[in-house]
C-alpha cells in the first residue's frame, strides 16, 4: 500500500510548528526578561502595562519639573544670598562714613564703593537660568532691570505642575524683592536707597547718611524676609522628589511582578523545549524514510 508523504506529515508538522513556537517565546523571554511580549501573550496584563508606563511617564515629567523649579529656585536662592552680602557691606562702608572724621577723598571712595555695591546687586538681579531672568516675573525673556534700577519685568508669578494637583512658584517677582517704587518708572526702593546713600556720602551729609543707613537696612530686611519662601519651596521640592522617586520604583516593581519573567524558570523551559524540539525533528526524520520506503514499495 502507498502511502503519500504530505499526508503523514501533516501531524508531525503541526507538533513541529508548535514545539518551534515555544521555543521562539522561550527565547524571547529570555532575551528580554519579560513573560509578556505582545499583547497576545496576556491581554489583561498588556493592558495594565500600557497604564503603568503612562503613569511612570507623568512621574517622569513631574521628576523633571521638580528638577527645573529647584535649578531655578537655587540659582535665585545663591543670587540673593551675594545680595544680603552686598547690601551688608553697604551698611558697613555707610557705618565708616558715619564717623565725620573721614576727608573728602575717602568719602568720595566710599561713595564710589557704594555704586559698585549697586552695580553689583543689580547684576544679581537679572541673574538668568537656563536662558530665563528668574527675578523678571512671567516675562522670563526681558531683562529686569537697566542700569538704575528700574523694573522691567512683570509682577505676575510662573507656577509649574510637581505632581496631581500640586505646583509650585518659580520664585518672585524682582519687585516683591526689591521694593516696588511709589511712582512707576523709578528704580525700585533698595536702589534708590542706595543711590541716596552714595549721593550723601560724597557730599558727608552725616545727618543723611544716619536716615540712608537705616534704609538700606529696611531694604536688607525685605530681601532676607523674601528669600525665606525660596527655602520653604525648595524643602518641600525635596520631599516631592523623594515621593516621586518612590512611586516610579513602586511602579516599575509592579511592573515586574506584571510581566517579569522568572530566569531560572524561563533557562529550564527552553532548555525542555529545545530538546522536545530536537526529538520532534528525529521523529519527522524517522517517519520521512519509512514513508519513502512505503510509498517506493
């Protein structure tokens, strides 16, 4: 009896194709750790893989907005702390020109020394980060202030998303720092208490001198008084990128448990299935001679 060899091969071919098949997902789990693949291999948690990496990608971006603010926020917090410097050796160098025993040279130097100290805080004040004026309000492109002293900026505040329904400020605005002027258009009040102290000095008006002094320190005051909200936002920006640390590592663990394959487990299915396979391909083997020699007879 002859015997054609297609149809005697049609079962061996199915098992063949279905032992290959597991040795195909064997490798790939090998290969890539994970026991889901596509979402054929498990639909239900395909899916919930899709929302978890959705939300490790809005962790990814509050990370990365807490990372912006804090940049921003210690790059003011270093300006302003040079300011209090600044302006403390303002008071100073007003204190030794209190004394009214100084010559006229070195009130005129001690004049000069107190519109360097202004020249100074202003640069401070269009200190920028990433490109962006920290003290100019929203209008981070603008300069905020010239050469005098006057704002340029906005008084308005930039707020950025750090988590569901939190934000935080990017920081002030320069004339929240500085003292806004009574009449627009002036030089913010700390500069022009330090322009006033420069004046009187050069011209030892020790009555004056007195009033400047006590300004300036007012004007010192404010700064310090306003720098306290930057290091009240940085603390709770710490906490808040520890927390998203641990939700993207709660995440990414859940993910794990999800779709992680187990090593061990995967090394010994492929090693069965590579041998099944073998097995399998020697039977076809055995069974394509017999068939031959059947179907010659």
């Amino acid at each position: 009896m002859r015997v054609v060899p297609s149809e005697m091969y049609s079962e061996l071919l199915s098992n063949l194709q279905s032992v290959r098949q597991n040795v195909n997902q064997d490798v790939v789990e090998a290969s890539t750790g994970r026991s889901v693949n596509s979402l054929s291999d498990n639909p239900m948690a395909a899916g919930q893989l899709v929302i978890s990496n959705a939300q490790i990608a809005q962790v990814d971006e509050f990370s990365y907005s807490v990372s912006t603010v804090q940049g921003s926020l210690n790059t003011a917090d270093s300006a302003l702390n040079s300011v209090v410097s600044s302006l403390t050796q303002a008071i100073s160098v007003g204190t030794e020109a209190a004394g009214g025993t100084l010559s006229t040279s070195e009130l005129q130097a001690l004049g000069v020394q107190v519109d360097q100290i202004q020249q100074q805080i202003i640069g401070l004040a269009n200190t920028t980060y990433q490109g962006n004026y920290v003290f100019a309000g929203t209008a981070v492109s603008t300069q905020p202030y010239d050469a005098t002293g006057v704002y340029a900026g906005n008084m308005s505040v930039n707020n950025v998303a750090v988590g569901q329904g939190q934000t935080a400020s990017l920081g002030l605005a320069g004339s929240t720092i500085f003292g806004a002027p009574a009449v627009a258009g002036q030089p913010d009040l700390t500069f022009q208490y330090l322009t006033q102290l420069s004046t009187d000095i050069k011209a030892n008006n020790q009555n004056a001198i007195a009033t400047d002094i006590t300004n300036v320190q007012s004007a010192l005051n404010n700064v310090i008084a306003q720098r306290s909200s930057y290091g009240d936002t940085l603390q709770q920006l710490n906490a808040d990128g520890t927390n998203l640390s641990q939700e993207k590592l709660t995440l990414q663990e859940y993910q794990t448990t999800l779709i992680g394959a187990d090593e061990a487990q995967v090394a010994t299915d492929l090693s069965q299935s590579e041998t099944t396979l073998q097995a399998a391909i020697a039977a076809a083997s055995q069974v394509s001679q017999e068939s031959l020699i059947n179907y010659l007879k």
